[in-house]
C-alpha cells in the first residue's frame, strides 16, 4: 500500500488570538485531527506560522508592531519557544512528542542541507515524533518574503515527497472574490489549471499580521501541484478541519489537483527550491529547441545574460517575449560566459515553467 503523506500548514492568523497570544485551542484541535490520522497510517508533518505575532505579544506592550527585519527577527526569537511549547503542550495532552524542526533558505538551495533536512524528518517519524517545522527566521532574513511561511510548506511537502498540503487559514478556501468587498463571493471549490484569471481572484492579506495572504497560498499550491502534490486551501478553526480536507467533503475549501505530469524531486529542487542566481535571455531559435524538441540550452541561444551567477547556480531563461519559460542550473560562469562550455544549461538540469 502506497504510504500517505500530507503536510500542514497553519497560517499566523489561525494559531494566534485577536492580541497576539497562542490561540491554544487551535492547537488542540489540530493535533488531536494529526493524532487520528497518524492512527490510520498517515505521516504528518506540521508547518507553523505565528512566532513573531506571538512574540510581540510578549514584549510589544501594546506598541505598533514593527516593520524592519532585524527587529522582527529579534522578536520572533521570543515568539519561537512560546509557540513551540503550546505546540508540545497541545500534543502532550494526546501523549505524542513534538520535534522543532528550524529551517533556512540555505537547507533548500544547497543539495547537501536539502538532503540532510530529508533525513532528519525521515528519523523524527521512525521515532514516532510530529515534526513541528518553522522557518529559522531568526537568523535568515529572506524568511519574512516567503509568505507566512506558504511556500516553506509547499517545498517541504516537496523535501519528504508527500501525497498532500493542506494549507489552513482563516477563509473558507479561495473565493470568486473577496468577501469584505464583495458579499457574492463564493468557493472554489476545486481547482485543475492556473491562469491568469485565478490568480486575479487572490488578494493580499488585510488582517495585519502574517505576511501571506491568498496569493502565496496560490503560489505555494502551484509548487506542490507540480510536485504532484494534491493541495488543499481550508478553515483552520472548523471542526476536525484536517480530515475534511483529506477527505474531500463536499463544500470544504479548495481542491488543487495535482499536475498530470509530475516533475521529479530534482526537477522540482531545481524549479522551486533553488534560488535563481541570474537570467539567461534567448533567441526564438533556442526557445523552439527548449520547448518543441527537449534539447539543451547551447550558448549560441543566448542573446544575453544577467547577473553574478557561476557554475552550478540556478539561473531563470527567459524567452524572446521577456517572459520567464524555463529555469535550470547553468554550466557556465557570468565572467567568463562567452569562452565556457557550449553547452549552458543541459536538459537534465533545466525545468519548463511555461504552463507553469
């Protein structure tokens, strides 16, 4: 029997109070639904938002929450072991250990860390221990662009090649509209193709706090959908939200059906955990070679390059139009482009993101 698998993602608006604090019965209710799925087979590794909500609760003393990034990553390592030991506290209650897992960029752009972060969830779940995983925003300034921590959802979901994300919020799923502006919106309930339009439908966050909103939450679905991951959007605070997200009950949040074509686990490393490091832009020739034939990217099809990128960094390629078509590792270093091999970026490393 094939192994179960789901990611979940709690969103800072769900784990915290209206003044900050840990909203404790979120978390009892999400690790008792962990629990029963557990029981059934399932692996479940838990993603948490909040530290830094959590944090100025503690020592904000009522004043407006900052806005700069060291401030912010100060206050988070406040937050960080209050929400942790509510986290422990609301599986204790069940009998079942927790793990902090921290991670940064650095564990998703290096292959060797990729790795490593693998193992050390695969030897958490041999031990019987939920993997409770934040960013280490800390220490790791580019935590704070990641989106309420959607998209580190999405590439771990991708790390432990899980069957499903679950991404829980404070809305229903992804709606037509947005409700406060609009009272005819309704849920999305399924979705199997991104476009233009529906990304039109996502708007930011409004709530204050959090750094994600429903367009991250569209980003990190199209991550892990083409990961072939199946992604579910749903209401934190409903009852056993978890398992009807699993389950598919009709009328609870938004389904993202996974892509039919399933990119492998480096291929997505490469498309969604690497950090581009330049652009490589090219001619139609290479575009139709890129698209139409799956050949390699010569450099005889590159018009022009950008930024400080050498061998083996993730660099975007971008087509005639000035849209991005690609993205993959290159061979080849930004200083010495025109004398190095003629082959820029080979097929094996390269990733079509034009259906994207």
């Amino acid at each position: 029997m094939t192994t179960r698998s789901v990611v979940v993602k709690i969103g800072t608006t769900s784990v915290t109070e209206a003044g900050g604090g840990v909203d404790y019965a979120v978390l009892v209710n999400i690790a008792v639904d962990v629990v029963n799925l557990r029981s059934q087979g399932w692996k479940v590794v838990v993603v948490t938002s909040g530290a830094i909500t959590a944090g100025w609760a503690e020592v904000g003393k009522g004043r407006p929450r900052p806005t700069d990034a060291v401030t912010l990553q100060a206050v988070s390592a406040v937050g960080q072991p209050l929400l942790m030991q509510a986290w422990r506290n609301a599986f204790g209650e069940l009998g079942v250990a927790v793990g902090q897992v921290l991670l940064a960029p650095l564990d998703f752009s290096h292959r060797g860390q990729y790795l490593h972060a693998r193992g050390t969830l695969a030897a958490l779940e041999h031990l019987g221990v939920v993997p409770i995983v934040n960013e280490n925003d800390a220490v790791a300034d580019e935590e704070i662009r990641y989106g309420d921590n959607d998209r580190l959802a999405a590439l771990v979901a991708n790390l432990i090649g899980a069957s499903h994300l679950v991404l829980l919020t404070d809305t229903e799923g992804l709606l037509t509209a947005d409700p406060r502006l609009d009272p005819t919106a309704t849920l999305i309930e399924e979705v199997t193709a991104f476009d233009a339009e529906l990304l039109d439908v996502a708007g930011a966050t409004r709530s204050g706090v959090g750094s994600g909103g429903m367009a991250s939450k569209l980003a990190a679905a199209r991550m892990a959908t083409w990961s072939g991951v199946t992604t579910v959007i749903a209401p934190a605070r409903a009852h056993e939200s978890l398992r009807q997200a699993l389950s598919g009950t009709p009328g609870f949040g938004t389904t993202f059906h996974p892509r039919s074509g399933r990119l492998s686990a480096r291929k997505a490393w490469i498309a969604f955990a690497v950090s581009s490091r330049g652009t490589l832009r090219i001619n139609q020739g290479a575009l139709q070679a890129l698209e139409r034939l799956g050949r390699s990217l010569l450099r005889v099809g590159v018009v022009a390059h950008e930024g400080p990128f050498i061998e083996g960094d993730a660099v975007d390629i971008v087509g005639p139009d000035g849209a991005i078509i690609a993205k993959g590792l290159v061979r080849v270093n930004a200083e010495s482009f025109d004398e190095g091999d003629d082959v820029a970026v080979h097929r094996d490393d390269l990733v079509l993101l034009r259906r994207a």
